[in-house]
C-alpha cells in the first residue's frame, strides 16, 4: 500500500545578519544561537520565571508531571510481525524507551516489555541529547521470517533535522557499517535487506529553495552515500521529493512523491527498468494506491477525463474517487464515486483493512464511519458501523492492512479518558475493550455542548464549549467564569473532542470553561471549509475566532477580562491576529511557537513552503493583503493590548524562533503587559521530554490564572 511517508521537515539557516534592516529594528533576533540574541532570550526567561514560578505554579507543574509520567496510561502500539512496539517516556526514562513486547501478551494489562533502545541510556553513552524521532521496520520477504532490521531516526534536541541509524532487532544493537545518514533533514526507507531511498542534504544544490530535499538516491549497502543512485531530481523551485517502496506482498511497487508545492503534488510510480508513470491526476488531490486500487480524494473541483468518449464528470472538491489501478494505467477513467460532499458532511479520512475501506465521515464535527467493500462490478457494498459511538472522538486504525480487517479503536471526549479496543470488522462481535486511561480529574458534573457562533458574513461557526458545571444557558444569577478560547483554522486540520487531562487538571477543575473553535481554515468540513481562509480570506479565520468570543461573552458564559485565548504555530499567527485586530474581546493570550513577521515568514527555514497557505510576501500579495495580517507590522503605539505570554524553542527548525522573539521585544519597547519563555530544547513541539512540557504547560496556566482571575471572578 502507498502511504505517504513521515519525515521530517527540512529548513535552510536563517540567515545570521545581525544588521537592522530599516522598520525592523529586531531583526538580529533571527540570529538563533548568536551571542546577543541568546544573552536576551536568557533575560526574558528569568524575568519570566520570576514572575511567575511561585507556589501555585509549582502545584501547577506537579500536577502535569503527573499526567505526563503516569504508569498506567495506555502503551499505544504498531503491530510489526509477531510483536506490538511502543515509545514510552516517564519520569525513570525522560527521553524514552523503544521496546516491544509479543503481540498476545500486549493484550494483557500489564505487558512484559522488551527494552530494545534506551534514549536516556545511549544519550549518556554518547554525550548527546538525542530525542527519539521514529523507526521504520523492514517487513522480511519470507512472511514466516522474523523481522530484524529497522531504520531509528534520532535528533538532536527535538528539532526536524535527524539522523538515521540501521539497528539489529534480533541483538538490539545498531548495525556496524549499516546503514547510516548524516545529520540533515530527511530520511531513509527500506527497499529491501540491502537497498534504500535516501532523500536528504547531499551538499550544495541538493535542496529546493524551500528546504526540503529535492534529490532521491537508490542507495546499496556496502556503497559510500556519495556513489548512490540518483533516481529523481526535483526542480529548486519545487517543494521537495521522496521515494519509497510498497511492500504489499503480490503487489510491490515503488513511488516518488513529488511535490510542487504545498497542495500541489503527483505521484510517480517507478518500474524496475526505469520506466516511469505519472498519475495523469489533479495536482491537489490526495492519491493512495492500495492493492488493486486506485483512491483520489478531491481537494478542488475536477471535470474528470471522459470515460469511453462520453460527456466529462463533473465531480466537487471532497468527492473520493475510485478505479482499479491497472485500468487506471490502461486509460480507463470511468471512477467510481465513494463519497460526496454536502453542507454538513465532509470526508475526514479513510482507512484500508484487508478486504474493507473504512470512511472517517464528519458530520457537524461528529464523527461517522462507513465499511464499504471493494467490488469490480456496480457500486461498493456500504455498512454504517452503528457500534460506534456518535459523540466525542472516535478513531480507528487498521493492525495489519496486509493480512487483517481487525482495527485498534480509540473512543475519548473532552471529560472521558481514552479507551483502546480491538475490533474485527469481519465479524458481528462489537469492539472488545483493551485497555483504558487513567482518569485525571473529576469530572463529576462537567458537560459539554456544541454551540455555533455566527461570524461577521453570516457564516456559523461551530464550537464546543466544555464547562466546570452543569450550567449551559444565560443566568444573570451566577457568576461568569475565567474561559479559555483555543483554535488553529489552518492547513485543512480538524480541531475534534479528545480527553483534556491537562486542561481538565489545570483549568476546569479550579473553575474554569474551557472552548474550542472549529474556524474557517481547518477541515471540520472538509476542503471548502479550508479554501475559505485561505490567502486573501485568511481574515474570515480571525472573524470566525472573534465572533466565538464574542457568542461566549453575549450568552454570559464569561466576561471580556475573564476571556483568555490561546493557540501555536498557524494557531499562533490567529492569537497574534487576535491580539492586533480585536484586543479589546479578550484580556489575556498564550502565543506558541508562532508565526507572527508575515513579511519576513518565506525567508526564515521552513516558512518558503507554506505561501500556498499563506501567500507570496515578494509579490503584490504584501501590498493586497499580507501585510493586512502580519501581527508584527500591525502594532499601534495608541492601542492598549490584552497581557501575552510567548513562548517558543530555540531548536525550533520549522518555525524561527525569531517571529516570536521579534514580537516581544517589540511589544515590550511599547510597555505592553508581555511575557516571553524560550525552552532551549523540543523543536516545534517545544519541549523535548516530559518535565519541558510540564514546566511550559504550567507557566501558561499559571498566566492565565494570574491574569483572568480566580473562580466566580476572585
């Protein structure tokens, strides 16, 4: 089966020009690790830390050390041969264990694990920080063989750039003279026991302009990196290119996935003597290839090819489409529609088991899911899996697509921990329960309702509202309650409900509400949903998110200073938005490893990939609109904005540091009520193990309850 490799993200330098360039007098900020940009960054994390690492941020703290070191929540596997393998942290072990355990006694409550890498362990052999980045293991061709070799990505201090090492699973060693990549950001996937893809930094000219690697080599054991085959080049101005082998057994092929842009792709499928087919498909679908089959799901409108010279199809973006893949390669364009689209209904994602496809249908943000069966002939028997719950977030994933139809199903919401069961959709037994997490705090008497706030063009934006008691409806008797807003609106991602154990914890048991808003920019309702904010419409994002706030204030669930708003990454380029264009709807604001300097944002690492999301800064795209939603350059000496507290990583590689330290420095020349902490270690995630991500979680609960005040307004 196809499957679009994990691999990590690759970023250029900033560039290291301490020089103040005329409106930006921070710009040496982008300078990561220079002497002056890290005396400052030391200085905003201990005035931070003494402001706000007291007592009760100590409790704070100790509370999500332990939720994130707890022994009993569930060891979430992928099952590999006769084994199930998991990465586990704790508070013995803070950059984790890979180990394994046999797949029958992963059933059991408490399974005898395996340790086969320790990354605390190694990182003490080596003198290193290595944070645990993944492993790839090669299927044997003999399906009765043990499987012994995997590729184990490590990176330095969490960020995107890896290397990758070829380990032993029989001896639980790394490989002498195996297998081994550089330091760079990329990857490695098998082919066989002795050939891989590499895609990585192979020198000058090895990179798109963005960053990413746009050189594939097929690479021999035995043989230097630098005497690989070169089996693609992508142009520099492309996004980036990977290979990777199929190893469905009676069906292996081999991809490249090259990327043009962000929502801009083709899929190459390479034959053995060179030879090379294109998917003759639109460039912004999503295409999978598994087994016999071909699956497109549409991201744009496509009047498809006309079948047999008849009338062209019309079909709208988040139809999924079928056809067999060897027709398809014949010419035949005659696709058998799956799934259409309505106002309410959008196709969240699709699984594969051995002989069913699974559809993830979301319906006004609740999930549904559908067993079709394959069928070359007329249309796809269909079953609703009515044993699933139609609340909360429920998820299914196939154990072995290969060779099984059971699947791991995963049921949560907002106040309900995690259940993991085991569910053959073969058979008519319902899921059988394997394991359940810890409950983290009680949530005797906490509800959680779906509301729709109506944005400024009329639109209904959805949301969920958790609150700390049974009260749901505007009752001048009670006291409003401090409230947390959170969003993201971007990159066609789906905010669904999952156990908050740390909001739980931190927020609603002392009180709090806690919200979640579904706007324009996400895929709560698939494609159309995401194309509505995105370049010029990003402001309909920044609308839906006000007018949230603002149904949360009208309908007496809060006031304006009891209103709290946070969000990271794309998130964080909305609360900068938030905090520009409509500081007077909230009084305090968590920015997390944000984009914020939208001028700058495609010359600083990553950020040259993402002007599909966002727009090109060096075209009129600065003068139309760009510059309309740049949080940086839209900062007012006359305006009074709500307290902030940044926060970001300095071995963040995908978004710079720089948007975040910039902003500060700039807001805090300006007087503003503004709080900065830059965690030295995580990457984009922002922390590296689990004592980072109490210490950043509990400095952001901790401002939040400084500055919207305690319960019932104390």
């Amino acid at each position: 089966m196809y499957r679009l490799p994990a691999f990590s993200l690759l970023a250029p330098a900033a560039e290291e020009g301490g020089s103040t360039v005329a409106g930006d007098d921070y710009r040496w900020l982008e300078a990561v690790d220079s002497e002056a940009a890290l005396a400052w960054v030391e200085t905003r994390n201990l005035e931070t830390r003494a402001r706000f690492e007291d007592a009760d941020f100590q409790t704070l703290e100790r509370g999500l050390r332990e939720i994130f070191d707890a022994d009993d929540r569930i060891p979430f596997a992928v099952k590999r041969g006769d084994f199930a393998y998991n990465f586990w942290q704790d508070a013995e072990h803070p950059r984790g264990l890979w180990r394994r355990t046999p797949w029958a006694e992963y059933r059991q409550a408490r399974p005898a694990w395996e340790v086969l890498i320790d990354v605390d362990a190694l990182n003490a052999e080596e003198g290193e920080n290595w944070v645990w980045h993944g492993a790839r293991c090669l299927e044997p061709a003999d399906p009765n063989a043990p499987w012994e070799r995997a590729l184990v990505a490590l990176s330095r201090g969490g960020a995107d750039a890896d290397v990758t090492r070829e380990f032993d699973l029989t001896t639980g060693t790394f490989v002498v003279g195996g297998f081994e990549r550089p330091e760079a950001k990329g990857g490695l996937g098998w082919i066989d026991r002795d050939r891989v893809y590499v895609y990585s930094d192979f020198g000058d000219g090895s990179l798109t302009d963005s960053g990413y690697p746009r050189v594939v080599k097929r690479w021999r054991r035995g043989e230097p990196l630098d005497a690989a085959e070169t089996v693609f080049e992508a142009a520099p101005s492309d996004l980036m290119a990977v290979a990777f082998h199929d190893d469905t057994r009676g069906f292996e092929r081999d991809f490249i996935h090259h990327a043009l842009g962000f929502y801009a792709q083709r899929l190459i499928e390479l034959a053995p003597d060179g030879e090379r087919f294109t998917l003759d498909l639109p460039l912004s679908a999503e295409v999978d290839v598994h087994r016999e089959w071909l699956l497109v799901l549409l991201r744009e409108p496509w009047s498809g090819p006309s079948p047999a010279g008849g009338a062209s199809d019309e079909y709208p973006a988040g139809a999924l489409l079928a056809i067999d893949y060897a027709r398809f390669k014949a010419g035949d364009r005659d696709f058998r529609v799956l799934f259409t689209p309505t106002a309410h209904r959008s196709l969240e994602g699709f699984e594969w088991t051995r002989h069913f496809l699974v559809l993830d249908v979301l319906e006004d943000v609740k999930h549904r899911f559908e067993r079709l069966e394959p069928s070359q002939q007329g249309e796809w028997p269909r079953q609703a899996l009515n044993a699933l719950p139609e609340t909360g977030d429920v998820g299914l994933a196939a154990i072995d697509p290969d060779a099984s139809d059971e699947v791991f199903v995963t049921l949560t919401d907002y106040l309900t921990p995690t259940t993991l069961s085991l569910w053959d959709l073969a058979g008519d037994a319902p899921p059988q329960s394997l394991k359940q997490a810890p409950q983290f705090f009680d949530a005797n008497g906490m509800q959680v309702e779906q509301r729709f706030a109506i944005s400024a063009d009329g639109t209904r934006i959805p949301y969920f509202l958790v609150l700390p008691d049974g009260r749901q409806e505007v009752d001048v008797s009670h006291e409003t309650r401090p409230t947390l807003l959170y969003g993201y609106g971007g990159f066609e991602i789906s905010l669904t409900p999952h156990y908050a154990a740390t909001a739980g914890r931190s927020w609603l048991a002392r009180g709090g509400a806690y919200v979640v808003a579904n706007i324009r920019g996400g895929g709560e309702y698939g494609p159309r949903w995401h194309r509505a904010a995105l370049k010029e419409n990003r402001h309909k994002a920044f609308e839906d998110f006000a007018a949230v706030a603002e149904a949360l204030v009208a309908t007496g669930v809060t006031r304006v200073d009891q209103l709290g708003i946070q969000g990271g990454s794309n998130g964080g380029l909305l609360v900068g938005n938030m905090i520009t264009r409509y500081p007077n709807h909230f009084a305090a604001a968590v920015c997390e490893v944000p984009l914020l300097d939208m001028q700058r944002y495609h010359r600083l690492l990553a950020g040259a990939s993402w002007m599909a999301e966002y727009g090109d800064p060096d075209s009129d795209d600065w003068e139309n609109f760009l510059q309309d939603y740049s949080p940086y350059h839209n900062l007012r000496d006359d305006v009074v904005y709500p307290a902030v507290l940044f926060t970001t990583s300095t071995r963040d590689d995908r978004v710079h540091p720089g948007h975040a330290r910039k902003m500060m420095a700039r807001m805090e020349a300006m007087g503003g009520d503004v709080h900065y902490y830059e965690n030295t270690e995580g990457g984009h995630g922002g922390a590296a193990d689990n004592a980072q991500r109490a210490r950043l979680g509990a400095l952001a609960w901790r401002f939040l309850w400084d500055r919207l005040g305690g319960v019932n307004g104390d």
